[in-house]
C-alpha cells in the first residue's frame, strides 16, 4: 500500500520543466481547499505512485493526477480535472474539454514535446519553501 495522503489529490510532474513548475505553482496559490499534493515524476515517491497505478514512467512523458481509491488521469483530461477542482477562472479551461480526448491529447502533446525549447529546463527539481513544503510528497 502507498504512503500518501488518500484524502488529497496527487499532482505528479516534471520537476525539472519550467512551465512545469510554474503551473505546479499556479494549483498551489489557487488551492483554497488545501486538495492537492505534489510530486516529481521521477522521484522515488512519483515512481513508486506510477507503479502503483500501472504507468510505464518510460512511455509517459506528463502530469498526471492521481485521485487515491477513484482514478487517475493523463495529459489533457489531468489538465482539464485539476482545472475544475479549482473553480473560478480555472474552471474555463473546461471549454475545451468537450473537444475529442485525441485532439486535445494532441495539443497537449505538442505544447510538452516543446517545452523546455520555449520556457527552458531546470537542472534539478525545484525546492520548495518553508510555507509550501507540506503540499510536496
């Protein structure tokens, strides 16, 4: 059984991507529920939660949101349920979420293959402060 909080949603990403991070920031300031958790993908907590619900770390290359006992999801359908369990202006990002998973999975797939061409690529995981660290697994 994992060690993780099965009351929150868990929020695995590129720790090392600066859109990446900057999103993971965006959940956090936006999190008014306290829902969310966060973990690198390549982590040994994030490989540990990627065996766990099956995923082959070595054939996904994005966020996923992993819900404890109810589901996971990948890709687009990860951006756009992060999205509505935030509300308010997040919550419009759902227009797109009546589009075929296949075209927004595309969209999605060419905004990560190109990502640290336009926003650049850390050297390591970013390390949190003191007044975010209990969100990081």
């Amino acid at each position: 059984m994992l060690d993780i909080p099965r009351n929150k949603k868990i929020v695995l990403f590129d720790g090392v991507c600066n859109l990446c991070d900057n999103a993971v920031n965006k959940v956090i300031k936006a999190d008014n529920t306290d829902q969310f958790r966060f973990v690198s993908l390549d982590s040994d907590k994030g490989k540990e939660i990627l065996n766990y619900i099956g995923i082959d770390r070595a054939k996904i290359d994005s966020i996923v949101l992993y819900e404890p006992g109810i589901a996971y999801y990948i890709k687009s359908k990860a951006a756009f349920q992060i999205a509505s369990k935030l509300g308010g202006f997040y919550s419009l990002v759902n227009i797109f979420s009546v589009l075929p998973t296949g075209i927004t999975d595309k969209m999605y797939d060419y905004i990560a293959k190109n990502r640290y061409k336009w926003y650049g690529k850390k050297e390591s995981c970013m390390i949190p402060s003191e007044d975010i660290k209990q969100k990081f697994l």
